[in-house]
C-alpha cells in the first residue's frame, strides 16, 4: 500500500516577489528543478519547465483562454490543472500542487512510501 505524502517548497515571499512574464508565467527554482509557475483568472498553478513532447520552455508559451498552457514550438495544449494534453496525443505534463499563505508562496513535490504488512 503506498501512502502520498506532500513536501512543500518555499519559492518566494509573497506574490508580488515573483517576477511575472507579460504572458503571466515564470520559471522558478524548488526542490533543485525548475518549475513553470503560472496565473490564470486569481488561481496559481505549477508545472514542467519543458514540454514532454519536443522540451519546448513552457513559459516561453501562453495560456489561452480556456486556461491550458500551449507549448511555444508545436502549440501543444496541457490542462494547467492535470497536465493531460488536450489536443489527443498520449503526451502528459508533470503538474505540481501550489499554495499561498500569510508566509509565503509554496510548490508541494509528493513523495510516495510504500508499507509493507
């Protein structure tokens, strides 16, 4: 049985620390990767640096109006929610939890145990 457990990574201070791209993302460092850090419509959301299908820097993309992130390269769509591509290919991008608080913005990484019985 594996158990899901959440570490959470400090990557700034507040929001207005974060130096935002025009297209409202921006890579930072946590947990030694660099993430893709985006805002759409008041939420945050957390995701791969690079595109799984040709590595394309995600940030250097843009967010559509439906809130997918579409890759600079081929135009590839991903659900900044679950990072499932919506265009049909098999192709999925790492999504990470992130969460804001009176300390701080933070990046969660889960880390699976498992138990033996």
């Amino acid at each position: 049985m594996a158990e899901k457990k959440i570490s959470w990574v400090k990557v700034a201070e507040s929001l207005s620390e974060i130096s935002w791209q025009p297209n409202d993302m921006c890579i930072i460092p946590a947990g030694g990767k660099m993430i893709t850090l985006a805002r759409h419509k008041g939420s945050l959301y957390a995701f791969a640096q690079k595109c799984p299908h040709a590595g394309g820097i995600m940030a250097d993309g843009f967010l559509d109006a439906m809130g997918n992130v579409v890759c600079p390269i081929h135009r590839y769509k991903f659900s900044v929610e679950n990072g499932r591509s919506i265009n049909g290919e098999g192709y999925y991008l790492k999504t990470y939890l992130v969460k804001t608080e009176d300390a701080g913005v933070y990046i969660g990484f889960e880390k699976t145990t498992f138990f033996n019985f």
